[in-house]
C-alpha cells in the first residue's frame, strides 16, 4: 500500500477511501440492483474504489480510473491484482481536462 505523508495530506486535501468503505459502498450498490456495464472513478488514488470494483461487479466490461499524482498511478503500476484483470484502464490526467471522447 502506498504510504501518503501526513504533512503532504492537508496541503493538497488528500484523502483515500478506506477499502472497507469503498467495499461497503460497493456491497449497497449491489444491494440496489446498480449493475454498470462501465465504471469511471475520477480521482481514483491509490486505486481502492477499483479494487472494490473489480470485485464486486465482474459483469463490467471496462474499469476506468483517472488520477491527477502520477505517484499514485506509479503505486497502482505495482498491484497485480489491479494489473491482471484486463477490464481496469488507469492513466494520469485531470478528470476536468480530460478529452472523453
């Protein structure tokens, strides 16, 4: 897991979702009946809310995260979990300036 220093969090309002709460969250959308074909996470950091995707909606077709730190993108790089499944795209970019066509 990638390690944020502590000073480094308030400056730029850095904040990763737990796994067990990106899991959860994931468990309620099932709950729900939410079933997506794609899944989009714009500032997807250290890549828990894919994570618990992945998991938890196998039918998806496509995982796409974006995220602005390229450390972060670096520290996903490393996760096989993340790496093997072939349905997650991660790139660096500004969700806002992001060309989505």
């Amino acid at each position: 897991m990638i390690q944020i220093p502590a000073k480094l969090k308030p400056e730029y309002g850095d904040f990763q979702t737990p796994s067990e709460l990106a899991e959860k969250i994931c468990h309620k959308l099932l709950e729900l009946d939410v079933i997506p074909d794609v899944i989009v996470e714009p500032t997807c950091g250290i890549g828990n809310f894919i994570q618990a995707a992945a998991n938890s909606f196998p039918s998806a077709s496509k995982i796409i995260g974006l995220e602005i730190n390229q450390d972060y993108i670096q520290g996903i790089s490393k996760n096989n979990q993340l790496l093997n499944d072939q349905r997650i795209q991660v790139q660096q970019g500004n969700f806002f300036e992001f060309d989505w066509s």
